[in-house]
C-alpha cells in the first residue's frame, strides 16, 4: 500500500509537487508516494509509474490529437491506485485529466485533495459542478479563489504558492548575470513554455522579435532556457538564418529571470514567475486557430497573463494570436527598456504581490494533508 497517489501534469506541476512533497516527508520519513511525476518528484521521493511529460498537451486540438495515449494511461493509473488503495490522491493542476481520475478514486473511498485551481474566473466556470463530484478538498493558491469554492460547498484552503516561498523577495540581478557569464548591456529573457507544442509556435515568434530588439541595441543579450533537450533542438532549428547573442540554457528559467532586464513570456505560470522576479515583462501566445475561437467564446475576463489576473489590471502587456507579431513585441520589450520610471512603478507592485502569495505554502499544503496520513 502506498501513502500518497500523486500526478503532476506538466514541468510547473512537478516544481510546485516536489515542494510539498519534501515538506510532508519532514513529519512522515518513510512516506511513500507513487504516480505521474517529473525529475522533480522523482528527486523528491516519488516513484514515477509515467512522466509527467506526458500530459503536456493543452488545447482542443492538441488534446484531440493525443486523446487515446492519454485515456490509455488514465486508465492505467486509476487501475493502479483502485488496486493500491493510497490514504490520500493528490492531482496538481491537469484538471482534465485529475479530474475524471478522481471522481473514480473518491467513489471507490479514496480521498482526493486537488492542487491548484483551475482557472474558474478565466472561463468554463460550469467545471464547478464536476469538481464537486470529484475533489474531497481544494488547494487554492491565489487568495481571492477561496471564496468561490466556500460558496459552492466545497472544501477549501488558501495555501499560497510555492514559488513565492522560494523566490526571493529582493532578485540578485548581478549575481546571476555572473554566474550566466553575461556581459554587460541589457538582458532579454525569452521564455517560450515548457510544452513542446508551445516551444514550436513560440520560438521563431520571439527570435524574430529579440532581432528587431538588436537592431535598437546592439549590446543586447538575450537567454532562453529550454525545458529539455529537445526544446533545445527545436530552438536552434528555429534560429536558422538568425545571427543573435542567445544563451540557450539547460532549464535555468529562475537564473535567466534573475539576471534580465526585460522577460518576453508565454503564458502560464511562467509569467508568474517573471513578476515574483520583479521583472517587466510581454506577455504573449498563439494556440490553433480553433482553439483560439472556442475559448475567447468562454472567456469571462480580458487578462490571460496571472499578473494582469493578479493586479485586475493590464499591468503588463499581452500579445495573443494575431497581434503575437514580431513588431509588437520587440516594440513593447524596447518600451520597457526606455522607461525606467514605468519599472520601477512595476517594480512595487509586483513586491506587494509577492508578499500576498508568499504563505509558506509548503507548510500549508502538509498540514492540509496530515489528517489523511495520521
């Protein structure tokens, strides 16, 4: 029997599972956990029945496209937990996936805890109703998501978010720009997503848009850490025929984010990180076109980027879908660089935010789940 069933969707939920993980094996040493984990987990202790690697995929289109793999699997896994029967199943964000896996589990007896709410206020709000069915208990990481789940009965616990915890309040620019080996003159951090799918609308979008950037300042650098290997490959590809002063690091987003001036960002949880940094940032995406139209459809708010979220304001700029050009963007990150009043201003805000995330969350998470391990 194991103690704790674990699946971590993507590179993001396995950073933000390994946290608690390590936190719960302060009071439980001999914990054992088993389940979908990334490099992350693993180091922390996690038996990896799959990686997580693969449930990276996002969007109708591209979920359509790896729809028998993922219900394979899926199937596996509940297999596996129904048959092992853990204390506790703890799913980190990949709600379509978790979700459907802990209806099961819940029925059968099994406690579910979800981690990280899907985003409810952004669009789909109607997957209240299925998180009733399947969740036990929700870990909500932003504090104005609490009341949605106390309003619908269901059990909830502001924890915070790990990397809030983790990222230090006052970022050393110049230490990481040392420890990257970076010259002096500005720094653009390029951060195309983890996923494969999003390294390949991505990349030539932002290589594209970081050589216009050259062409204001000469003396610009810019990093861009790749997942894994082969977001790598798949970025060199793209830089054929350009000739830029790029850093491709092996992961490293914290170091790249540390040392720059300016992050150029796909959404996600990234651009949260970019603004625990203190960073300005553009944010963009591009996604299918068909994608694109179902959910603008079911939008319920203009931001997509969690620091607009955040701030209920376009503190940043978003560059989505067809306005996801090279000019717009080099153009926004040449704003940032000329206007140092703009960061500064942008520079306290994000302080202020990151002191309402950072709640020890670790801690919070460990505790929420210790009357299932007692």
């Amino acid at each position: 029997m194991i103690d704790l069933g674990v699946v971590a969707g993507e590179a993001s939920g396995d950073l933000l599972g390994a946290h608690f993980v390590r936190a719960l094996k302060q009071t439980h040493p001999d914990l054992r956990a088993a389940g979908i984990a990334g490099p992350r987990l693993v180091d922390a202790g996690v038996e990896a029945l799959y990686a997580s690697e693969k449930l990276a995929v996002n969007g109708y289109v591209e979920v359509l496209r790896h729809l028998p793999e993922l219900l394979w699997i899926r199937s596996r896994i509940a297999r596996h937990f129904l048959r092992e029967r853990p204390r506790v199943f703890v799913g980190i964000d990949a709600p379509d996936f978790n979700f459907t896996l802990e209806a099961k589990l819940k029925s059968a007896g099994i406690p579910t805890v979800h981690f990280v709410s899907p985003s409810l206020w952004a669009w789909r709000p109607e997957r209240i109703h299925r998180i009733r069915q399947a969740v036990s208990h929700m870990l909500v990481v932003f504090p104005f998501e609490e009341q949605i789940y106390r309003d619908a009965g269901i059990p909830v616990s502001y924890v915070g978010h790990p990397l809030a915890d983790v990222i230090p309040l006052e970022p050393d620019t110049a230490a990481a720009r040392a420890t990257l080996g970076l010259a002096t003159g500005p720094v653009i951090a390029l951060l195309p997503g983890s996923r494969t799918s999003e390294v390949s609308r991505h990349a030539r979008l932002m290589l594209d848009a970081a050589a216009l950037v050259l062409q204001q300042h000469p003396d610009a650098q810019f990093v861009l850490p790749a997942a894994n290997e082969s977001a790598a490959l798949r970025v060199r590809h793209a830089m054929q025929g350009l000739a830029l002063p790029l850093h491709i690091l092996p992961g490293q987003s914290h170091a790249a984010l540390a040392a720059c001036d300016v992050a150029l960002v796909a959404s996600g949880t990234a651009t949260l990180e970019a603004a625990l940094f203190k960073k300005p940032m553009v944010i963009t995406y591009r996604v299918p076109a068909l994608t694109a139209y179902l959910m603008r459809k079911k939008a319920l708010q203009p931001w997509i980027g969690l620091p607009n979220i955040l701030a209920r304001d376009f503190v940043v700029p978003e560059r989505v879908q067809e306005v996801a050009t090279p000019a717009n963007l080099a153009r926004d990150v040449l704003a940032w660089l000329d206007d140092a009043p703009r960061r500064r201003e942008l520079t306290k805000t994000f302080r202020t935010m990151h002191l309402s995330l950072r709640q020890d969350a670790s801690a919070r998470i460990a505790e929420a789940l210790q009357p299932y391990l007692a």
